[in-house]
C-alpha cells in the first residue's frame, strides 16, 4: 500500500507541477496500472497511444475496453502514410527482419516521429518503465529532461517489480492485454513480438532475432 500511495503522490505532483502532462500509453501491464490510478483519482493527466498500424489484435481490443471501462479519452497517433508507403517499397513490407538498421528506421517511422507530434506543447510525459524490465533499463531515472523533445520524463514506477505490478491489476481488477496470459510479457508490433520461455529475459520476446543487447525502439533513447 506504501508505493501506491506514493505513485499516487507522485502522478499528482507530475499533474500539479509541470502541466500539461501526458502518458504514453502502448496498454501493456504497467500502463494499465498507471491508467487505473488516474482514473481512479481523477488526476488530471492526458493518456496518448502510437498505433503503428501493425499492433495485434489483443492490443486493439485492450484500448476498446479501457475506454469503455473508464470513459477517458485517448488521443492516438498514427504514422505518416508516405513514409510508411516509402519504406515498403523500397525496403518491402517486412525489412525490419533484415538489419538492426532497417529495424530501427521502422520504429521511427512507427514510432518515434509520431511520439514527437504527440508530446508537442506537453511540458512532461509519463512512461510505465521500470528497472527490472531490461538491462538497458536498469540504471533509468524517476525523472530526467528529455532534451530532444523539450520537456520532463518521468517514470513513476521505476521501482516496482514485476509481482507489484501484477498485484495492483489484480487487487483493482484492473483490464490487461490477453497476450499477457500467453507468455508476453513485453508486447509492441505483432511482427516483433514473441511469447517467452519460461527463464528468459521479460525483454527477450521483443525483436528476439536480433543481438540481446540494446533492444530498444528509439522512443527512450539515452545520452550517449
């Protein structure tokens, strides 16, 4: 109970302090926990979410059922048709499979140009990360200046674990992807997104034909 009511201080300060807030939302566990306690307490912080076009159908469903659940409005962002179209034909439809440099040229056309358009005139965002969930996530910040886009970043669950996240969805019942049920732990594009067998990585299943380390998609990217 201590760290949902210090999450909950937290999201109210982030509200309070640095308005308009935002959260970046992809519906995985961690953003459903965060979604209920705005929600729940009414704190004043708009959600926002990147369809890339290649989401899986559990994900879509996800989205209907937590507007439905708790009436808020979710502001989506999609990525530019031309560059989307561009990319196929001169990569094809699935290059991202054929280089690490192809892989991330999809994620910024699908993902981080679209979050650019969507943090403009917020002076912070809100992520669902947390240490536990990666190597290259394990020395994150609670809060950082996110140079490129010109506001604050916050991660307000920073410290919680894997089993913390799980009981909080489960004490609120709170709504969450069925791919979770399945052995997904992280999920983002179908095409990119694997179960996991059980010892593996919680990461491992997120481009998993490519070398372990730096399996990032460019929407929190780090100082070099």
């Amino acid at each position: 109970m201590e760290k949902i009511e210090a999450l909950r201080n937290a999201l109210e300060n982030i509200a309070a302090d640095h308005a308009p807030a935002s959260l970046a939302s992809s519906f995985g566990v961690e953003d459903m926990v965060l979604i209920d306690m705005l929600a729940r307490h009414g704190i004043p912080v708009s959600i926002f979410t990147l369809d890339t076009g290649r989401l899986p159908e559990e994900t879509y469903q996800l989205m209907q059922k937590t507007r439905q659940r708790y009436g808020m409005e979710i502001e989506v962002y999609f990525p530019k048709a031309d560059s989307v179209e561009a990319y196929a034909e001169r990569n094809g439809p699935n290059a991202f499979y054929d280089s690490v440099e192809l892989r991330k040229s999809c994620c910024q056309i699908r993902k981080v140009e679209p979050l650019s358009r969507a943090l403009k005139g917020k002076a912070a965002w809100i992520t669902g990360m947390r240490r536990q969930q990666s190597p290259t996530r394990s020395d994150l910040l609670d809060a950082v200046y996110d140079e490129e886009n010109g506001l604050y970043k916050f991660n307000p669950l920073l410290d919680w674990s894997e089993a913390e996240v799980w009981n909080y969805i489960r004490m609120q019942n709170v709504p969450y992807n069925d791919l979770h049920d399945r052995g997904y732990p992280s999920i983002g594009c179908a095409p990119c997104t694997r179960a996991i067998a059980r010892g593996e990585d919680v990461r491992a299943g997120r481009w998993w034909w490519e070398e372990s380390s730096g399996r990032e998609c460019g929407l929190h990217r780090k100082k070099a």
